[in-house]
C-alpha cells in the first residue's frame, strides 16, 4: 500500500490551527521520530549512498533555511521505491522515494515536495495526530507509522505494531484532510519561493500528475490517500500569481543524481545499459552528461569495467571540479582492482575537500579494498559523527577497525551501525562479542557493559 505523492506518515484529522497548538513536545515526538526512523531503516528500503545523501540534505538544508522551522531538525533520505512518493515522519524525518526524482522534469518540482513535507512537520499537522494517539504506545505507533510509510507489512517495521495499531482503531492515522494538504501547499510554496527555486514548480507537477492519472486509469493509486481534487491544483495556480515570475535552473548535480538513482534501484543491470545506450544514441536527454554519467554507472553494475572506465574518463576530463564524476571515475578503478589509481585520485579529492562527507566514504572505501586500514581509520573518525544517524561510516570504521587489529572497538562500532539500522538484537549480540575481547582495560569493560544494559532495557521496553 502507497501512500502517494506527498503522502504523510499519519493523515485525517482537521485542521487545529497554529502549529504552536500541538500539545505533543518536540523532544516527544523527536524521540518518536529516531525509533521510526531506525524501523524504517529496519526494512532495507534505505538507500545509504553518501553521494545520494548528501544531495538530498543540500536541497533540504536550503528549504529549512528559507522555512519557519518551529525548533525542528530535519532529516531527509531517499527509499528505494519507484513510486512518485515522498513522505513525513516524526520528528523531522523526510523520506523521498527515488521515484520521485525520475518523475520530476527540473529541480524546482523535487525541491517543490520536499517544501510540502516540511510544512506538514512545521505546521504540527502530524504531531496533533500522535497526540490524539494516546492510547497507543509508542514504540507502535513508531511501527506503525514505519509500516505505513513504506509501505509494507513486512519485517521488524510492521509486524504486531501495525496490527496492534489497527486493531486499536487508530486507521485515522493513515488519511490526511485536505484543509491540512492546502496548508502544506501554502506553505511549502512560500518556503519554496524564499529558497530561490521556482514557486510555479508545486502547480506544474500537480498538473502533470493529475494529467497521467487521467490518462492511465489505474496510476493513482499512488494518489489516493492524496487525491490531486481540480480545487486544490486551481488554489495552488491563484497563489502563484501573489509572487514574482522565476525561473530557477536547475544544477547539474540534480541531473547526475537522477540518472545515478535510476541505474541503483534498475532491477536488470543489462536492461540498465541498453536504455542509455539507446537513449544517447537517439539523443533523447534532457542532459548529456548525465546520461553518459548513467551509462558509465550502469557499466560498472553489469561488470563492464573497462567499457566504464573510457566513458566515465572521457566525462570526468570534461568537468574535473564535478566531484560526482570524479568519484565514478575512482570506483571504475577500484571495480578494477587498480587501487593505486582509484586512491590517487580520491587522495586528491580529499586534500581538495576535506570535510566532503562522500569524497570522506568513499576514500575510506578503497583504502579499505586496497588494505590500509589504518589510514581508512584516521579519515572515518574524522567524519564520523557528520551524519550521527547515517550507518554507513558507523559499518565503514566497523571493518576498518578490525582490519587494523582493534577488534573490541570494531564490535562496538558495529553494535552502533546495527542500533542506527534498527536491528537492536543484532548490536547486543555485538556487544557481548567485545566484552569477550582479551585485554580489555575495567574502563572500557565497563562501558560495553552499561551500553549492552542500555540496549536490553531498551528492547524489554518497546
């Protein structure tokens, strides 16, 4: 079950006014939002790519600077899903299905959605909903919310949550009024209009939406929990005319990251290869270079090395401060075990960038495949903690430490990957291993153990 475009993890009650009248508190709901998030990660629908991340948390990162945040952090991720979907959890979460992207035609209309799902956040829609929960827990709120929001009944994110949840007659939650929805709009176009992307992008993509739905009948079943009604597109077209006229471009970087989601969540790497193939053959692109930035990626998936190294070098000469093209370069070489190549290049990139998170992940990366661990160690500590939630340099240092003999500190390091990964069972299985560790000092013994009975009080509570 979708939730459809602009879907929210929670939906249906009216409208209660100023998001200052939300009685549940933020740090509540902020606890809410980190077990939700850990459950959704729990499904393996999170794409963990630092390129991918860092992307989406630059075009956030400019909406929440444009927006009243109300106290909110916010933090956005993409789910690999190809529906046209995005959604807002507790606390901030915002979860964009890599679906989206492809179906948006410019920056404008992704950065477009995104400002709806923070006005939701802002506004207090759903914390209004979470305190009309009161009955239910809320570690299954969490559960249920998780389930609802990627839609599956699957795995640690659903299981007897949902179920438990329904059963309370909570399906409230999963509808949304469309007084809410306006608000959003509202909002979301004002925010979207202060972060300097074009305002008439929300519109345009309602349009286009509503027109496939007409076209193909059964397409919207990604909209039904959100139906695109003529009101509320003809509401959002009258209040473009309250703003300037703009036409914002849009960054190359939107067009690479386009074609990188696409060719990560292509089902058939072989299918992959054919579509850009065909597609630069017969110039149909919006933009060339990120078309062959495509067909390079989906090389190396098919294992064609060699062909993705000339194409991906070929683009990189092009535009060599592109980061993003540099890096695919750098992975053609290490998917062809030229790690000395691979590491000259992102050695350069990381004196260039230092505090670059993904030039940081992906030089550890290679250090690691080409075993020297010790320097991969010293980069990960470094950038660990930019992303406090981000598992993927939490596993990275997990291997790097034990490639480099610290064994207790690479268990620990990977009980905290498996925490952020909802998989608490999995990190007190890897807590107990350290404390079996020799040599360990009563400091450090005794710290395992405190976090260990942390987790196991934890568990016995949710």
């Amino acid at each position: 079950m979708g939730l459809g475009p602009w879907a929210y993890a929670g939906n249906n009650l009216p409208n209660l006014g100023d998001p200052s009248q939300a009685k549940l508190p933020q740090s509540k709901e902020a606890e809410i939002g980190k077990k939700f998030m850990q459950l959704i990660r729990s499904s393996g629908k999170v794409i963990d790519d630092p390129i991918d991340n860092a992307y989406l948390e630059g075009i956030g990162d400019k909406l929440t600077k444009a927006a009243d945040t109300q106290g909110y952090h916010f933090h956005f991720f993409w789910v690999n899903d190809g529906s046209i979907n995005a959604f807002a959890g507790p606390g901030g979460y915002i979860g964009v299905n890599a679906g989206l992207i492809m179906a948006t035609s410019n920056e404008s209309e992704l950065a477009s959605v995104m400002a709806h799902e923070i006005a939701h956040v802002t506004q207090g829609h759903l914390a209004r909903k979470i305190e009309n929960a009161k009955k239910v827990r809320l570690a299954s709120l969490a559960g249920m919310l998780a389930a609802v929001a990627i839609g599956t009944q699957s795995g640690e994110a659903a299981g007897g949550a949902l179920a438990a949840t329904m059963a309370g007659g909570q399906q409230s939650m999963l509808n949304f009024s469309r007084v809410n929805e306006r608000e959003a709009d509202r909002v979301g176009m004002e925010t979207l209009f202060n972060s300097n992307f074009t305002p008439s992008a929300m519109p345009q993509f309602f349009s286009r939406l509503q027109e496939q739905e007409r076209y193909y009948g059964s397409f919207p079943e990604l909209l039904s929990s959100h139906p695109l009604t003529d009101d509320r597109v003809a509401d959002a077209e009258n209040r473009i005319a309250q703003y300037p006229k703009r036409h914002a471009t849009s960054s190359q970087e939107y067009y690479l990251i386009r074609e990188r989601l696409r060719v990560q969540t292509a089902k058939y790497p072989k299918e992959a290869v054919n579509y850009y193939k065909k597609s630069l053959q017969n110039h149909e692109y919006q933009n060339k270079l990120s078309m062959e930035y495509g067909y390079g990626l989906a090389l190396i998936r098919n294992r064609q090395y060699t062909k993705a190294n000339q194409v991906l070098e070929q683009i990189a000469k092009q535009q060599p401060e592109q980061l993003t093209l540099q890096l695919a370069y750098a992975d053609s070489f290490a998917e062809m075990h030229q790690f000395t190549k691979a590491n000259d290049i992102l050695a350069k990139l990381h004196n260039d960038h230092p505090d670059n998170y993904a030039v940081s992940c992906q030089y550890a990366a290679t250090l690691l495949k080409a075993k020297q661990a010790k320097r991969a160690v010293s980069i990960l500590q470094r950038h660990q903690l930019k992303y406090p939630d981000d598992p993927t340099p939490y596993g990275l240092l997990s291997r790097a430490l034990g490639q480099a003999g610290q064994q207790a500190l690479a268990y620990q390091t990977r009980a905290q990957y498996y925490v952020e990964n909802g998989s608490p069972r999995l990190a007190i299985d890897q807590l107990k291993i350290a404390l079996q560790q020799p040599h360990l000092d009563p400091y450090n013994k005794a710290r395992i153990q405190a976090r260990l009975d942390e987790l196991k009080t934890n568990l016995k509570n949710a």
